[in-house]
DNA sequence: CAAAGTGAGTTCCAAAATGGAACTCATAAG
DNA sequence: CTTATGAGTTCCATTTTGGAACTCACTTTG
C-alpha cells in the first residue's frame, strides 16, 4: 500500500480528504473559483511547482471536480472550471475560510472577507439545521449509523455506542 | 523552502489548509471528537503509521486544536481532547461529511448519518446566511478585501477586479 | 516469580512525493 | 531573428511517508 487507501475507507470525511486532502487543490480550486482558471496564472498565484500543479490538476479533473476547457487549438490551451461537484466542495472552502479569518488573523488583518449578494451583508457562515433553522454547532451533532451499515473498526464501534450511553 | 510556507501567505484558506491540509489531520480530529482519544486507539481505527501519528498529534497540539491530557502518570498515559479552536474546525468536518455523503456514496450506502440532537433529525448541514436566514450557496458569495488590505499577486487583484465588473 | 499484555512512543530503512530549475514545443509579436 | 506566452515534461536532490521492529514502564495472568 503506497498511500493510504483512503477513497475505500467507510467514511465520508476520509473519501472527501482522499479527493481534497493535501497542501494544494483546495487552493487551486479557491483559484480557479476566484477566476484564476490557467496553468500560468495560477502557478505563479500559487508558487506552486509545476510538476505538482500539473499532477493535480490532472487527479482534480479524473476526480470529477474540475472541468478542462481549450480556448484555443494550435497550440491547445485551456482554461480550468468547477464542475458542479466541484463547485459544492465550496462549502468546504466557506467553512475553512470563516475557521481561517476567526482563528488565523487578527480582526484588523482579515484580507478578505465573504459577501452574500443577494442580502449585501458580510457573512460568516453558519452551518444551520435545515430541519429546524437553528444554528447548527458540531457539538450538538450525534453521528448515527447510515444505511450503509458499519464494517466499522472497534474503534469506531465503541465509540459510536458510548455517543447513545446516557452520559453520551 | 522545504516545505510551502502557506501560513503566511494572505489568505485564510491557505493558512487553514497549513493547519489540516494533509491526509490525516482531519480524521484524526474526527476520531478525537467522536471519542477516540488514544495514541494505540487512533492508530488502530485509522491504520496510520505511528510515526506519522506521533508527529501529527504533536503539530496539532502546536497549532492549538488539541489538548494532551494525561489520565495516569508512571508511565504517563494521555488523552487528546479538542480545544475549542479544534472543535470549532468540526464546522470543516461537517461540510466535508455533507459532501462526501452526496458526491461519493450512493444513497443506501452512507455509513453515518448525521442527526441534530436539539431536534433529532438527521441533517445534511446547510450553510446558512446569519443576516438575511437564507441558504448560502458558494456561488452565492462575491469575495471582498478584508481590513487587513491587500498584498495579493497580480493574480488574484486582477481575479477580483473581475468581480466587481459588471459582469462578474 | 516469570511471561505476556498494554500504551505511548522512537528508530531505522526503503519507497514515494515534493520543490525547483531547466527544457520542450507551438505560435505570436516586435 | 529574437523574445515572449502558455502548458506542460524531465531530472535531481531533499522531504515525507509507510511499516516493521524496538524501548520503557508498568499491569495482569498463570
């Protein structure tokens, strides 16, 4: 097993890092999102080394997230898009931005911040229950065995039973 | 520069992604937060080297998202816990499971469900707009300079200067 | 009392991923 | 004819990783 087998675990959070989870393609998406849709352009926003930018974008588009676009032939070039799965993994991308902008910066530092164009106030986005409306904090989410069934670790079994204890 | 010095760059996802921008920074958050808090017991649920663990377990108490604290000296024995700076990253967590439930399990095959222990629902967790309640979709957000002015690349300055053109 | 088990690491090596610079190839611009 | 643009690819030295074995301080089992 080269790199861990993530994209086969039974987890939702371990098949999306398998997907997003290193260094790079959040921020290539942020760019390519922002507008910054070529190899150059976003290379030097980045700094990122060639040699990866072009390996990630080449597992970014096989995984369905981005979309390869030519706006010339002779020689090809392209421009890079979201596709609609892509486009929702910018939720990720709000919540790592509002984490970012509370915990990384001072308030006088922020270097950027969210507006919602319908509303035209800055936002920093809450997770809300669709159910309810209300606020949706981690701490009041009990996680709840899927139709999926558990071919779970007895880790994760343990653990799951001590969330429907009592005390839980 | 070994390593891509993305905690200092300008940017709140860049330097969240220098946080948990790896392969296992994020489930090892997630098995603290669904109880599992041992050395020996994350490394069993998760089949992660322990020298990556040791080591990931030490930047993340760095970085502030996790607390060591020992349960019983000679020999000193600990617990991981989330700090609230760790625990408020669940919203990320949160945002990455919704997706994952939606884009990489068919429906039948979910392994967890996520249900909002106020109103005992299960919930797919909706970014909501703290002003106006309505839902925020990421294509719903235009991207503003923050306080914190802005040293971008030309890059990015021409990226925003696209969204606030007409046509944007 | 000896042997085995538990828990939290550390050490070591081979394999994989990365950064960075240089190179390619096609065409356009001066 | 020289330089620039754009999208890569190639190569090498450095880092990071996986994985197995080892350590050290107890505790439990027989």
């Amino acid at each position: 097993m080269t790199r861990p087998q993530l994209d086969e675990m039974n987890c939702a959070i371990a098949r999306t890092l398998d997907v997003i989870g290193d260094r790079w393609t959040g921020l290539i998406l942020r760019d390519v999102s922002l507008g910054i849709t070529r190899f150059d352009a976003i290379q030097r926003d980045l700094g990122i080394s060639r040699r990866v930018l072009s390996e990630r974008l080449a597992t970014m588009v096989d995984h369905g997230i981005l979309q390869r676009v030519a706006y010339q032939t002779a020689p090809a070039r392209y421009d890079y898009f979201p596709t609609e799965k892509g486009a929702d993994l910018g939720l990720v991308l709000l919540a790592m931005q509002a984490w970012g902008n509370r915990w990384l910066f001072d308030d006088e530092e922020v270097p950027l911040l969210l507006r919602h164009a319908s509303c035209g106030n800055e936002v920093s986005p809450q997770i809300a229950c669709p159910e309810c409306g209300e606020e949706l904090r981690p701490q009041d989410i009990v996680p709840v065995p899927g139709p999926g069934g558990v071919d779970d670790s007895a880790e994760l079994t343990a653990a799951l039973e001590r969330w429907s204890q009592p005390g839980g």
